[in-house]
C-alpha cells in the first residue's frame, strides 16, 4: 500500500491562496506533491508562487475579485486553473473577509459584501468544480469555515452567518455528489495569525482573554492549518464526505 497522503499528480485550486491560511494550504498541498493554482486579490502571488517552485511543483496564479461573482466569472477561475494545470482534482474554498461593527450600525452593504465572499463565491466555485468533478468521476472539494462556524463570536454577524452556512453546503453537496465519487468535506480553523484577526492580536485585552481560553495558549499558524487540508485532499479522507475537521487549539472544547 502506497502512501495515503501522497498527492503526487494532483491538480488543486486554492482560493486566496497568495497570503495566510490559503497560502499555508497551497504551500501544504504543494510538499504533498500536487500542483498548485491559486486566486488573489491584493497580496501579490509571486512570493507564494516561488515558494510552490521551490518543493518541485508547478504553480500558477489569477487574479479575481469573488465581490458579485457570477456563475461564468466563476467558470472562468476554475478553466483557469484546469488549463494551467493539466486537470482539476482538488478545490480548497478558502477566500474569505470580514467586517467588525456593532450589529446595531451594520450596514446591508457591508452584510452583502460578506456574504457575496464568503457564502456565494463558495457555492459558484464549488458548482462549477463540481461539473468537472462528477464528470470525471473524481475530485476533493475543501471549505474552510471557522470555529464560528459553531459560535456566534462578537460584532461579526454577517461572517458568523456565512461560516454557519458552508457547513450546511458541504452537507448538501456531500449528499448528492458522494455516490458520484466526489468528497466534500470542511476545515474550522480556530484564531490564526492572519490579517483577519490582525486587529484582535494588535489588541493586548481582547488578544489576551483569546489566548486565555485557547488551551494550546497560541494563536494558530497558517501552516498548522495546511493539514488537514492535505487529509481532505487525500486518498485518507476516502470514506471522509461532510465532514468538519476542527483545528483550533482546543477552542471549541473549552
């Protein structure tokens, strides 16, 4: 028996895989042996792009803006990909924002914003690898949702809402695509140090009373992210459909 976690071969597409945990899991994805595709918006690919080079990978990178995606732009980003990379095999959603305010003062705006990213990008990328996916009889769709994706955080409704909601997405993709020979699975990750969560570590009250219930006692890097996503991307993860695999230091145990 070969190794289980081996990606040798695969073709795989991270989203807002130019900066923190997209780029950790493209990195991942990478030193398993797949090539690696990425999305970006306004971190520039080319330090990502070169780290992929250097484990032996191809690599390649489109810029795209998921704000009002729709199902041809999306289509677009994932023939991109295909194209560039000979195939498509793995999908890792991970593009994703958010916006801090009083849920007294959020503006529908900001709450459709959020959601235009977080929830509909997900689904319109998600569908379109899909086709290609059930056509083939393969694939590996990832969606990272967050520890909010089981909690309601503070001053953060809208991004709470859309992690709730790619939870349920992956279940009902799960159900209809796994007898096609697709898996569909999530990441929670728990606090990161990424420039989501920027300003809560910049503040020394609100980075404390984090730290303080994390009983790892840090904040996560984006490499420790990176595998699970190599499972879910993995021959392991076979028998592995509408799963959510948390890694948060022990947040949610807490």
């Amino acid at each position: 028996m070969g190794n289980p976690f081996d990606l040798t071969g695969r073709k795989a597409l991270v989203t807002g895989g130019a900066t923190g945990i997209g780029e950790g899991i493209a990195l991942g994805l990478a030193a398993a042996g797949a090539d690696v595709a990425l999305t970006y918006r306004s971190h520039q690919p080319e330090e990502a792009l070169a780290s992929i080079g250097a484990l032996g990978r191809k690599g390649a990178a489109v810029k795209a803006d998921f704000t009002g995606l729709n199902q041809a732009g999306a289509e677009a980003v994932v023939r991109f990909a295909a194209d560039a990379l000979g195939g498509l095999d793995i999908l890792v959603n991970n593009a994703g924002i958010i916006h801090r305010e009083d849920s007294t003062d959020l503006a529908l705006d900001d709450w459709q914003r959020v959601l235009s990213v977080n929830l509909d990008s997900v689904w319109l990328l998600s569908q379109a690898a899909g086709r290609r996916m059930v056509a083939q009889g393969s694939g590996k769709i990832v969606i990272v949702s967050s520890v909010l994706g089981a909690q309601g955080g503070l001053r953060v409704p809208a991004y709470a809402a859309s992690k709730h909601a790619v939870l349920g997405l992956t279940k009902a993709l799960c159900n209809e695509w796994a007898p096609q020979g697709v898996n569909v699975n999530s990441i929670a990750p728990g606090y990161t140090a990424t420039d989501n969560t920027q300003a809560l570590r910049d503040d020394p009250e609100r980075s404390k009373a984090l730290l303080d219930r994390i009983p790892a006692g840090r904040f996560a890097d984006p490499s420790d992210i990176a595998g699970a996503a190599v499972f879910l991307a993995s021959d392991a993860a076979s028998y592995c459909h509408g799963s959510v695999v948390t890694v948060d230091g022990g947040w949610l145990a807490r």
